[in-house]
C-alpha cells in the first residue's frame, strides 16, 4: 500500500472536515485507494474549538508546515496572495501540492504549474471547482480521448439556491439572508452573487478543456443581483426558467468564456437542478452531452475532493496540470458574439407606448420574437415583456440606454437567452 504524509495548511472548516473524514474514513481510503494518509503536522495559527487534533504537531506558522517531513502540503487557507506563496514555497521544496483554493488557482495558475514542472512535483486542485464532485480529473483524464466542445454549468451554490427560491416566489433580499443563516452564503455575499466565484471556476475549466491562460484575461462577468422574481414568473409564461451559467465553448478556435444570469428552457436538465446544487454539462465529440451535478461546497463534499487528488497523487502518474499540455487560446471579444434576449420594460400606459419602445428595437435592426403587454402595476405604469431575435452583443448597452431615455420608460432589466 502507498503512503503519504501531509501537513494540512489553514485549520478551518475545509481543513477540520479533512482532518475527520481521513479519522473516520480511513479503512475505505485504504481499501479503495491503496493509500494510507499519515497527517503529519497541520498549520494553525490558532485552535479551532470545533476540532481537536489529538497529538498532531501543531506549526502556529503556517509557512513553518513545508519545513517538516512530508511528501504534500494541503493548502487550505483560502485567498491569493499569501496562498501563492505558501504554494509556491512548498513547490520550491520539492513538495506536492493540493489546494481547494479556486481563487489562488484562477489568479496564479500557470505560474504556480509552471514552478511545479520545473520542480518535479504536482499541483493538485480537485475541489477547486464543485467541491468534491469529479470535473477536474474528470476533463483531464476521464475525457481524454474526447475533443470538448463546451462546458456550461451551475457553479454557485450560493447564487442556485437563491435563484431556486425566488422561482417559488421568494424575494432577493430576505432569501440571501436565509442563505447566510443557513451557512450557504458568507457573511460578505458580494463574490458569490456578483459571479465572481463562478467566473474562477469557468476560469479554470476553460484552461483545462481549451488552453487558455491562467489568469485568463478580462471576460463577461455579472452577477444575480438585479435578478427579481418577477421575471420567474413571465420566464415560465415562456418555458424557461432563470439561472445562473458560467460558460466556455470553443468557437470557431477562439474561446467564448463567460458567467451571467440566463433564461434556459425550464425542462432542461440544468434547469431542474435546485437549491445549493452545482450542475455541469461537458459537449463533446464522442461521448456526447454528458451531466455531472452534486454538492458544491461544504466540508465533506471538498474533503471528498482532496483525498481524491491524494489517492491521485499516490496511484497516478498522470501530471493534470495544464499549462503541459495545451497550446494557448485566445478569448474571443464578448460584444462580437450574438444572444437573444429577454426584455423585462415598465412603461407609463399610455397610448403610443407600445410603438415609441418597438421602434428603439427597430432602429438597431433588433427582431421581437414575442411582445406582450402584462396586467397593469400601480401609478399607471405597465409592465412590456418581450423575447427579441439574436443580435450582437455590442448593441446591447445602446438599445437599453435608448429604451430608458424614452419619457414614458422608468425601468428595463434584460436578461440573455442561452439557447443551445
Ligand atoms: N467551505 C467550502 O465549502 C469550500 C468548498 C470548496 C472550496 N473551498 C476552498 O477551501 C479553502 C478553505 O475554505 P474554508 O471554508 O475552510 O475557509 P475557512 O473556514 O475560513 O478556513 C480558513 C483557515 O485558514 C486560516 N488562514 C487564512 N488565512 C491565513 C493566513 N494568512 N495565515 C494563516 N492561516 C490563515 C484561517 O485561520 P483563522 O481562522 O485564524 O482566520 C482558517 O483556519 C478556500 O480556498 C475555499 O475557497 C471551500
């Protein structure tokens, strides 16, 4: 059986639930991954009242961690700079790394692959993307022989769970503060709902399937906060329902990346994943659409992930780290790409409205698939709902500028329509 000693950096929620499930699950561990997991020593700067360690060396030093006798540091602190260093230190002395830490991956990832090559080890990073359910070992190894032609998923917890209860009638407000309660959403929500969480964890699928850079460059990144539920309800008047997708795809050898609320049709397998699940749909050639979905953040589900990058590690001699392997890909420019839309528009009701805002769509050379003019809401405005035909993108913020400059428009909210 292999063996491998670990010193676990950070000693919070991710790292207590490591340090249990290598205690209680240790026979399976064994049994299915022909490994045994000696937690030589665990960086903390203070204790954690919810775990104790036994007699595990303790180094209040986290840095002090790669100074011990082990073969893999497990980066658990979270955020950028400080983890890069950790990483980065650990790399220089010839250690091998996994890390949960999308953040430090998205920001740093091809120079930390880069020191890692050059140093003869790995850098491991499983529950960097959906926790512990498999995408990353799945895209680079499981997949291997497939061309992948897109990837459009779920990966917000936080923002799904939100989203979910607003399409059961929910308000924005109240249900992120539910989130919070529950532990969902962190006390400072603005990465989860702005879409930065999900924009990382596209990041670094896209240079897994596609070669691009880590960091990636700029892309289109919004966030569910202008979302309201009643656009929930005339989604599904349509057959769709609102989500949040964080997509990659190849497009003509140019990568489309990107992370913004859709409207996908409500039957569609993305669609009827609820509450704080992540879900993923990988295209490719030979396999076809293929469909992942589980847990997406806790502390077993990202243990489960770590302890797969360390069985890896132990049985493997495949290097998933991608700057080895592909050639790098450009972006493509998001105002170059074509969306249909959802238009959400509250109109003064009165006569001639209806022509004064189609004739903004008009005069952009926008198509309106459907236009309805709902019930009336109080001081005599009225909600116009409309889907347009696709058009590029770099019309979008001129017709929306010029539907609000019109006297009887106070309000517009648009959303993008994903459509394959
Ligand atoms: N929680 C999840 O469900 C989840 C899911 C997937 C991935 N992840 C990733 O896993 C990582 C850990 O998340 P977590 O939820 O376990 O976070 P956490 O509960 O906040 O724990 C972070 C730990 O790292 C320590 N730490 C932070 N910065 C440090 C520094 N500069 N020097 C020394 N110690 C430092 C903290 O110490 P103090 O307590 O003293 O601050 C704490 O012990 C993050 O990268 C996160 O993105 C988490």
């Amino acid at each position: 059986m292999k063996k491998l000693k670990i010193g676990i950096c950070g000693w919070g929620n991710v790292a207590t639930g490591l340090f249990n499930t290598i205690k209680n699950n240790n026979d399976k561990i064994r049994l299915n991954g022909n490994l045994d997991i000696e937690i030589v020593v665990i960086g903390a700067r203070r204790d954690n009242p919810k775990c104790n360690p036994g007699d595990i060396k303790i180094e209040r030093d986290i840095f002090d961690v790669i100074d011990n006798e082990i073969d893999v540091v497990v980066e658990l602190i979270g955020g950028v700079e400080v983890a890069r260093d950790l990483i980065l230190k650990a790399i220089k002395n010839k250690k091998h790394v996994v890390t949960a830490n999308k953040a430090v991956i998205f920001h740093h990832g091809d120079e930390i692959f880069n020191e890692a090559s050059a140093n003869g080890v790995k850098v491991l990073f499983e529950s960097s993307v959906c926790a512990g359910t498999p995408i990353i070992k799945l895209l680079t190894e499981e997949l291997s022989a497939n061309n992948v032609t897109k990837i459009a998923g779920m990966l917000n917890g936080t923002s799904n769970f939100i989203l979910s209860n607003m399409e059961e009638g929910a308000d924005f407000k109240p249900i992120l503060e539910l989130a919070q309660k529950e532990g969902y959403a962190e006390p400072d929500p603005t990465f989860d709902i702005e879409g930065m969480d999900a924009a990382h964890k596209i990041g670094i699928l896209s240079s897994l399937a596609f070669g691009t850079p880590l960091p990636p460059g700029d892309f289109y990144v919004e966030g569910i906060s202008k979302i309201e539920k009643i656009d929930f309800k005339y989604a599904k008047e349509m057959g769709y329902t609102v989500k949040h997708l964080a997509v990659c795809k190849n497009n003509e050898d140019k990568i489309e990346l990107r992370a913004h609320p859709v409207l996908i049709k409500d039957n569609s397998y993305l669609a009827n994943l609820k509450s704080v699940r992540n879900g993923i749909e990988v295209e490719t050639d030979l396999l076809g659409t293929l469909h992942i979905a589980g847990s997406g953040a806790g502390q077993e589900s990202t243990a489960s992930g770590v302890v797969s990058d360390l069985v890896h590690l132990a049985n493997s001699n495949i290097n998933i780290s991608k700057s080895t392997k592909k050639n790098k890909c450009d972006l493509i420019d998001f105002l170059s790409l074509s969306f249909q839309y959802y238009f959400y528009i509250k109109a003064e009701d009165i006569p001639g409205v209806m022509a004064s805002i189609t004739s903004m769509f008009a005069e952009k050379g926008v198509g309106i698939e459907s236009i309805v003019q709902k019930e009336d809401l109080k001081e005599n405005m009225v909600p116009i709902v409309l889907i347009t035909d696709p058009f590029i993108e770099s019309d979008h913020k001129d017709l929306v500028t010029n539907i609000l400059n019109l006297d009887s428009v106070n309000e517009v909210r648009s959303i993008r329509i994903e459509t394959d």
